[in-house]
C-alpha cells in the first residue's frame, strides 16, 4: 500500500480509513473550505419524547454477547501470521465479510506479498471451516451470481509492478468450495463485481491513467468492454494520493480512487471512482455518461453530484437539471446500504452549516441545522451525516445525535451519544448505534435509549445482512445483538 502524504496528513487519513473502512465513509476529497475550525454551535436540546415501542429482547449483559468467533490463525497454520483481508472484492466499501447463504467468505492473506491468499468459506451459523482456496491476489465479488461465488486469482504478474496481468475467473458452489466453470482474463483487474447477471471486472491498465470495464455472461463468457480513456472525465477517477482499504502492489503515479458502487437511475451501474462517475448500462454494455462527480446521490427522481463548488441534478438520462448556488454543495451520503441507495441529499455551505435545498430547482431555502467543519491534526474536517430509515441523522458539539427530515427541514429528536460511528437500522422500530466503545439502541422515532453494551471483538461492528458482526485484520465474530 502506498500513501504518499507528509506525515501530519497520513495521520489523519490513517484515522479516516480506521474509521471507514468497513463502515460507511464520511469523505471522498478535499474539502475546499475553511481552512480553520468554526466555533462550537452551542446546540439547544430539543424537547424530550415518549418512546414510540419497546425493544424486542433486552440486552443479556453489559457487553453484546459472541455466538462465535474466528482468527485467521485458525484458518490456516502454514504461515506465521496471517491477517484477514478487508476489500473482499477490491473495491473500498467491502468489507471482511461476504454472505454467501450457508457459508460466510472471507480471505487470510499470509502477509507475504498479497501472494498465497486464501478464500475460506465459513459455516455461517457456527463458524466452523467448510473449505478454502488458494489464489494470489485474491479477489471475490460481493453478490452471488445465480448461487455461485464469483472469485477471481492471478495467474501472471507484472515484473515490474507486481500488479496481476493474467487471471483465473472461477464460479465456486459456495456450501462445498466446488468450483464449477473457471476462465482466463487477460488484464490489469483491480476489482471484481457482480451486476444485472454479469460478472464485471474493473481495470487499471499501465501506464496509468487508463481504466478499462468488461463483462461476462452467466457462463464467464466475453460480454463487452468499455475503454473508459478519453471518456468525459476519466481522468478525474484517478489520483497520486491514494486512500486503500486493503494492502496490494501499486505502481508509482496514479492509481483508481477509492472505487465504490450503486445502482442508481432505476438500473444503471455507477463506478463511482475519486471525482468522476461511470454510469454503465450492465446489460446492454453501453456507457452512459462519465461527469465529474465527487459525491453521488440518488434521490429517488434525479441524480446530484459534486462538481467543484456547487452541485449539479441530473435526469435519470443524465441531462443537466440546474445547479446550486456556488458553495452549497453534496455532504458525503453515508447511509445504511441494506436500506436501498435512494437517500434524501444533504448540502453543507463554506462554513459547513446544513442548508436546506429544493430539490426540484436547486435553488436554496434557507439554514437546516447549525454543523460546522471540525478540526483534526490542522486538517478542516466536514460534518457528518447518516441517511437510515428515512430519516437522515448529524452529530452536533461532539454528543448530540439530531434526527431531521432533509427535505422538509423538521427537527425530529436529538439524545446524547459520545463518539458516534456508524448507525444502523435495528429490528422492531430500533436504532443501533455504533460508538467508539460499543453499541447504543435508541427507539428510531424519539431517540428514547433503551439500552448500551460494550463491543470489544474487532475493529469495526457492523452488520451482514441481519447479524451484528465485529470484524478487523485480527478476528472475526458472529454477535448476539439486537
């Protein structure tokens, strides 16, 4: 992994990509303004309100209880050791985990040069070893494909760059580790998807700038490809200051930035890639547009994204609705993704404060919320906002969790939780809320806080499906948790 940044800035991306890495991110470039901390907005609470239900369980304890847990050590005993890889399937949102029915995937890397990685299929209700792998520089996609885990390995390397340059395509029965059809590919594969039932392998061919998209069929046959270069803003999908959320070969120079995915406009595949977006039909192999957007929104009728200082809507056939006014821009749309990637946009001003924005003209209607940039080794850092449940959600003077309606402005609730993470819909009417120490569940239409635990397993606690898990390089765990 290579992070070319002087000290101080490596630092706080370091405590960026702990933070997100297997969350939901916060950022995806650099803020253009302030360039210093605002004064605290000395937030009123807003009135208290009765609890709407009550939780289905209550806690067992005061820390959230382990169905079981795994190391990558009890995995694989043939090297020293061994770390889980987050980044299943190479693109910056996965995690350490995939859902594959009865069988959990996740990849142990022996730390020895992104060689030799294995791919192990885990029961997923005790945890035990079914099967494993072994491929270098393993990747899997993070959908089955008509039942069948999609994995890729290479089979030739770059001298050079270390980078792969020949792969083995398998797909793999996912409860025997049986693989049942495999191909050859010939590229500089970086990240591997499965979408509209087509296997899609992402490129950063040498020498970079230069990404490449191609499909496969159901049976790992050729579908199309895309040469992305000289493409609208291609070159914006690339960048020298890289922020990686799993250790691999990087050439010198420019590299893909944080590559995520949607689908959005209603089918469409969004690469969503540093500043520049791809919208690729995946059936018909068709490329739809490729403008500069930072941040991506999807509001359930039109597309927003960055583009410098203001915003821009798009129609679902990506023609150009209006702009904001200079300065009001996208905040970043973390959001619990099992929710759908409709979300309601929130836009920030200079100084970080939440406006109010219509969405069917662009044009501004007043102050939301009174957020600021916060500061963080000199660094400006912007607030942040989590979109779950239909209800959109900030953190104010460091403690205060608001609840409001982006596009109506209403105030909902706000309650007291230090040193939010993530948020997270929970069963029966609940919120679970991820702290830098363990969980807090708070009725999800009055903030009322029914309980807290303690969450120690791993680095980051989060959900698969419907199962809390805990998760980090170190270990792994099936939770009890609401």
């Amino acid at each position: 992994m290579s992070v070319i940044l002087p000290l101080v800035v490596a630092l706080l991306t370091l405590s960026v990509i702990v933070t997100n890495v297997l969350s939901r991110p916060r950022t995806t470039e650099p803020e253009p303004f302030p360039t210093t901390a605002s004064p605290s907005s000395d937030w009123s609470p807003l009135p208290t309100r009765e609890p709407s239900s009550t939780p289905t369980s209550a806690p067992s304890g005061d820390v959230v209880p382990v169905g079981w847990q795994i190391e990558p050590w009890q995995l694989r005993d043939d090297v020293g050791q061994p770390e889980f890889l987050a980044g299943i399937d190479g693109t910056f949102e996965a995690g350490y985990l995939m859902d594959a029915g009865p069988v959990w995937v996740m990849l142990t890397d022996p730390m020895t040069g992104f060689a030799e990685v294995r791919v192990h299929g885990v029961d997923a209700a005790t945890g035990e070893p079914r099967w494993h792998i072994e491929r270098d520089q393993a990747m899997c996609a993070m959908t089955l494909l008509d039942g069948a885990l999609i994995c890729a390995g290479a089979s030739v390397l770059d001298p050079a760059t270390g980078l792969g340059t020949k792969w083995r395509i398998d797909a793999i029965e996912p409860a025997s580790g049986d693989v049942l059809r495999s191909t050859d590919f010939d590229g500089w594969l970086t990240a591997i998807l499965v979408a509209d039932g087509r296997v899609v392998l992402v490129e950063e061919r040498m020498p970079a700038p230069h990404a490449v998209v191609s499909a496969l069929d159901a049976d790992l046959q050729p579908a199309w490809t895309l040469n992305l270069a000289g493409q609208g803003e291609h070159d914006r999908m690339f960048s020298t200051n890289r922020i990686v959320n799993r250790s691999k070969p990087l050439p010198s120079g420019p590299a893909l930035d944080r590559i995520r995915v949607r689908t959005v406009a209603g089918g469409l595949t969004a690469l969503w890639i540093g500043q520049g977006v791809a919208f690729i039909d995946v059936v018909a192999g068709e490329l739809k547009g490729l403008p500069r957007c930072s941040r991506l929104v999807d509001d359930g009728e039109r597309l927003w994204c960055n583009a410098g200082e203001p915003a821009v809507a798009y129609s679902y056939d990506l023609q150009q609705l209006y702009l904001t006014e200079l300065g009001v821009r996208l905040a970043f749309p973390s959001r619990d993704p099992r929710g759908g990637v409709i979300s309601d946009p929130v836009f920030t001003d200079r100084s970080g404060g939440t406006v109010r924005v219509d969405l069917a003209s662009g044009q501004s209607l007043g102050p939301l919320i009174d957020t600021e940039y916060g500061e963080a080794f000199g660094q400006p850092i912007a607030p942040t906002f989590e979109f779950v449940g239909g209800t959109t959600f900030t953190v104010i003077d460091h403690e205060f969790l608001v609840a409001f309606n982006a596009r109506t402005g209403e105030l909902l609730w706000d309650a007291r939780v230090d040193f939010v993470e993530t948020i997270w819909a929970g069963p029966a009417g609940q919120l679970v809320v991820v702290s830098g120490l363990g969980i807090v569940v708070l009725d999800a239409a009055t903030g009322h806080q029914w309980f807290e635990q303690d969450q120690p397993v791993g680095l980051y606690t989060t959900y698969l499906g419907d199962v809390l898990v805990g998760s980090g390089p170190r270990e792994i765990a099936r939770l009890v948790g609401p």
